[in-house]
C-alpha cells in the first residue's frame, strides 16, 4: 500500500501534484492479451473523479482508432476517438506539420491504417508506375504482398520521403509464427534501397506524446506516461519531457527499472498505487 510502496523521490513527488494528464500504453498496462487487468476501470474511474484526462497510446497502427475503440468496450472500456492516440495519429501528425505539401501517398499499410490516412484528406495511390506519390508509408503491414513491397522500394529509390508508422521489428504473439512488424518491412525495404527512413514514428520517438500535449493544450509536465516497457514507453516519457510511471503488470521488471537510463520517474506495481498517489497528491 501506498504507506510503504512505492518510494516516491522529492522530484517525483513534485511531479505528481502537477499531472493533469495521464496517457497509457495498453498491453502490459491496461490488458494483457484481451484480459483487462482488474486494476484498470477503478483506475479510469479514479482519474474521472479527480477531473484527470487520459488516453489510450499504442504503437500498433493496424486498427483503425474505431476499431480499436470497439475492442475497449469489449473489455468494458467505453472510451472516446479523441482518448485514443496510435501511430498512425503520428504519422498523420507528423506529415501535417512537417510536410504540409504532402498530399499523395503510397501505403504498405492494413485496410485500418489507409482508413486513418483517408479520413485526414490523403489520397493513397494504387500499385502504378504511373502514379507518383508524394511519399512512402510504410506502416504494420499484415497485408503486404510482394508487388507492393517492390514498388514501395522504387518509389523509395526514387528519392520520394519515406516515413515508418513504428520502429517494432517483431508484434508479439502467442501463436505458432512470427508477426514481421513495421521495423523489419522496413529493414528490408532500407537493404534494397540504401536509403533509410525519413522518420520513424511511434514509440520511443516523442511525436505520439507532443501529439496529445498538442491536442490538449497541455505542457510536458502536465503529463504522466503510463507504460511496462522501459525502451519504449519510459524512454518516449524522457524524450517528451513527461512524467515516466513503470507499472510492473508487463515486461520490465523492478530490477530491470533500477538499471535502465534514465530510471523511470516513478515505479509502481499495478495502476493502483499510481493512483493511490495521485489521490494523495492531489488532494493537497
Ligand atoms: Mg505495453
């Protein structure tokens, strides 16, 4: 209990009394595989009584954010499209303020991803040497078929921008196979070309957070970054300049935490005692 644990540093402490925000990884934090922790709707509930915002971030743009939104309420999580920030949101993020003259695209992507893309003004171009796109997306593929795999490396070669969804070069499963994420589509794409990636978005890269920031007109220190990872969801926190919170209901373990740089800012078991903490420190 929050009595002994977690230790909370001075400059942690200082911290939590100023979150207003709080963005959370999903698998490891909230669920593992489709099991909702039973910490995570007391949590959402307390962070609702305290008036603290949240949104759900995941690296993963194959889902589109409504179909992502549908397997939340599956878990009995009723949540909103602007509580739900993917990689795609990045990208799209991203392109728009970095390359506003970027208008046509050639996607290796799922049916989730080019529907995101569609429904911020893009136009995605078919498989055509004819059709010339302003650059390449490369994202999550589960999709992906050779021809297209090969003309994604032309354009490439062409000069055109070349933008990665996630840096992850494996999804990890149960099953009896290997799921081949962005990273590694994008590997081979980078040893056929000699070119690599323009960006690479998603975790760890701090686009995703100063997405949300953005979105909510909030500050770095407003912001916790809930996640069990410690390369991606705390080293995303450090580059956002946010709040770090390990929970230890995924990954990384309370050794691992001790050892990384930078530490996470706050080390805590479930979602409960971080909000146990954010109870305490908010209410002084
Ligand atoms: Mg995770």
């Amino acid at each position: 209990m929050l009595l002994d644990f977690p230790a909370v540093s001075a400059k942690a402490s200082e911290r939590l009394g100023r979150i207003r925000h709080v963005a959370l990884d999903m698998d490891g934090t909230v669920y593992m595989d489709k099991a909702l922790f039973e910490t995570a709707i007391p949590f959402l509930q307390l962070l609702k009584r305290l008036g603290l915002g949240h949104t759900f971030l995941t690296n993963n743009p194959s889902k589109s954010a409504a179909e992502y939104l549908t397997q939340l309420k599956g878990m009995g999580i009723h949540a909103t499209a602007d509580q739900l920030y993917t990689s795609a949101h990045a990208t799209i993020d991203f392109l728009k303020g970095k390359h506003p003259q970027v208008r046509r695209l050639f996607v290796l992507g799922t049916p989730g991803l080019c529907d995101e893309l569609t429904a911020a003004g893009f136009e995605l171009l078919p498989d055509d040497p004819a059709a010339t796109p302003d650059a390449v997306i490369v994202g999550f593929d589960q999709t992906l078929t050779y021809p297209r795999l090969c003309r994604a490396a032309w354009w490439i070669k062409q000069g055109k921008p070349f933008i990665a969804t996630n840096p992850d070069l494996v999804c990890p499963t149960d099953k009896p196979t290997v799921l081949v994420d962005c990273g590694a589509i994008t590997a081979a794409l980078e040893r056929a070309t000699g070119r690599r990636p323009h960006a690479v978005l998603g975790k760890p890269d701090p686009a995703m957070l100063r997405g949300i920031l953005l979105r909510h007109s909030l500050t770095p220190e407003n912001l916790a970054m809930v996640g069990d990872r410690l390369y991606t969801d705390m080293d995303m926190a450090h580059r956002a300049g946010a709040m770090g919170v390990l929970v230890l209901t995924g990954e990384a373990t309370a050794a691992e935490a001790q050892k990384h740089v930078p530490k996470p800012d706050l080390v805590v078991p479930t979602l409960a005692e971080f909000g146990e903490l954010l109870q305490a420190y908010a209410a002084r």
